[in-house]
C-alpha cells in the first residue's frame, strides 16, 4: 500500500483527544498517525452523506475560529 506524507494544522483540543485515543490503543503500539487513518478510513466507508456532514463541519470549525 502506497502512503503519502501529509502535514496537517488542527485545534489544539483535537490533538488531545487524538493523544487520548492513542493512549487507549497504547497495547497496539500506535501511532497518532495510524490512529488519524484509521478514523479517517471508518469515516470515509461510513454511508451517511459524508459530503454534507464535511461542509457542516467545515463551517462549524470556521465558526468557531472566528470567535
């Protein structure tokens, strides 16, 4: 499988949770990297309309940031 590097900015609040994921998967051994894929991977083979729920989300975290 082909991986391609990519660096990403997110809130400091999702960094967090994300490191708590990882701590409760701490007896894989994994990496946030591996743990952002595999969140990415169940969101994207999820049926909902993944499309509509990314613009809600997009305008939502704009929101916030503008607050």
């Amino acid at each position: 499988m082909t991986r391609t590097k990519m660096c990403v900015s997110v809130r400091t609040a999702l960094v967090e949770e994300l490191d708590t994921l990882v701590g409760k998967c701490s007896d894989l051994g994994a990496s946030r990297s591996e743990i952002v894929e595999s969140i990415l991977t169940a969101y994207l083979q999820n049926d909902e309309d993944r499309i509509e729920k990314t613009r809600e989300l997009t305008i939502s975290n704009r929101k916030q940031s503008n607050s």
